[in-house]
C-alpha cells in the first residue's frame, strides 16, 4: 500500500504553520474517506500533550532510519537529486535544493557509500526533519483492522481520497511512514505508535499516519505515464 501512495500522489516535506485547521476541512477530510473499512483518526494544537508524543515517537523513528545502513541506502537508491535526474526517472525521492546539487556535483555526496551515524549530513538531516516536526500543528492517521492485501488497497484508497480533501482546503500532508516500518530496528517507535493510536497488534494495523497543515505550495510530483506500469 505505501508503494502505490509513493507513485499516485504528491507529499509536502516543508514547514507547517503553527496554527489551527478548522473543524469544517478535518470534517470534509473524515467524510472523504466514510466509505472504506478504515478508521480515521486527528489531533492538533488544542491536546499539547497528545501532540508532543506524536512528534517524540515520529524523531525518534526518524532517527532510527537514517542510522541504519540498509534503511539509508534504500532511500540513496531512490533519490533523484537535480533536473537531469528527476527528468530521467520520475519516481523516488526527488530534491533540487542547491547545496546538495552542489554536493553531488562535487563528489562531496557519495549516495555509493553508507555514511556513518555522526556524519554531518546525516544530523543535518534529522536536525531539520526535528524542526519541522516541532512546526506540525497536527497528525492524521488510519487504522485498519486486519492487514490483508484488499485491506491494504483500500487504506490506500482512502488516504488518497482523505488527501485530495485536504487540498481541497489548502491544506498539505506528509506521510510518516518511518514508524510503520516493520524492520527488527523500529520495533519500539512500531509499538509506541499503536498503542498511542489504540491500535493493538496483531488486531490493528496504523496503515498511514502523516503530518497534516498549511504549508507553501509545492509544484507536481514527476509521473512515469501510464505505459511504465502496464506489463504486456
């Protein structure tokens, strides 16, 4: 399921204004998605509490990700960094920030390699991925219960309907799929997500959990076209 909302749809990475989503849009967004089996579930700036637990779970499995050599290889395999590269695959990860043209261009990035864990890159990185956590003024989830292969298709469904709404209102999301991860490394931030969501295992699935805010607009994610994903 996580596969397909990768290719279908477009997630905002960027800073989240620290400021209240109204009760009309977090409605419309909960409508949206009425008809699949899943259960939706938000919290925002009016339960603090709440809150910082979401963000505390979210560093940590963060972190986790970017320090595991295998986890931060699979992510180089799928960064496509600059106008050439994001051109010429269309999937993945794709930045165009200058520094890191620059970086790559220079030889300074080596995507061949694993970086160490203090790397400077690295805590660049999950510094930055911190402060934006600190400026989400809400969290969005699904649960599903069960996780077979239909169940997972339509959780995918839903999110995309659930997104489409929130865009509707100007609003942006990003999924924070670190945590559902199911490798031997996240097996705490796995555990703390579904007992915070109420949500236990092996009963319930948590098949998404995003970021959810108004943030700047971003342009289109790059498509393969149709013709890449039919096998003849």
């Amino acid at each position: 399921m996580r596969s397909l909302l990768r290719i279908h749809t477009t997630y905002n990475r960027e800073n989240y204004e620290m400021r209240d989503i109204p009760e009309e849009a977090l409605s419309d967004i909960e409508a949206s998605a009425a008809k699949y089996p899943i259960q939706l579930g938000r919290v925002g700036m009016n339960a603090p509490d709440l809150l910082r637990r979401h963000r505390a779970i979210a560093a940590e499995a963060w972190r986790i990700e970017m320090i595991t050599p295998r986890t931060i290889m699979e992510s180089y395999r799928l960064l496509r960094v600059g106008p050439d590269e994001i051109a010429k695959y269309r999937d993945g990860i794709s930045i165009n920030k200058p520094i890191l043209r620059f970086l790559v261009a220079t030889g300074l990035f080596d995507r061949s390699k694993v970086p160490s864990p203090d790397d400077s890159g690295i805590k660049s990185q999950i510094e930055d991925f911190n402060t934006k956590l600190e400026k989400t003024p809400a969290f969005f989830w699904m649960i599903s219960e069960g996780n077979d292969r239909k169940t997972q298709i339509n959780a995918g469904r839903a999110y995309v309907r659930a997104q489409l709404a929130a865009t509707k209102h100007g609003l942006s999301m990003q999924p924070i799929s670190q945590a559902l991860q199911e490798y031997p490394e996240q097996a705490k931030p796995y555990a703390q997500i579904h007992q915070l969501l109420d949500a236990p295992v092996p009963r319930y699935t948590v098949q998404m959990w995003a970021r959810l805010g108004y943030a700047p607009i971003i342009g289109p994610s790059p498509r393969r076209g149709l013709s890449e994903h039919i096998v003849s």
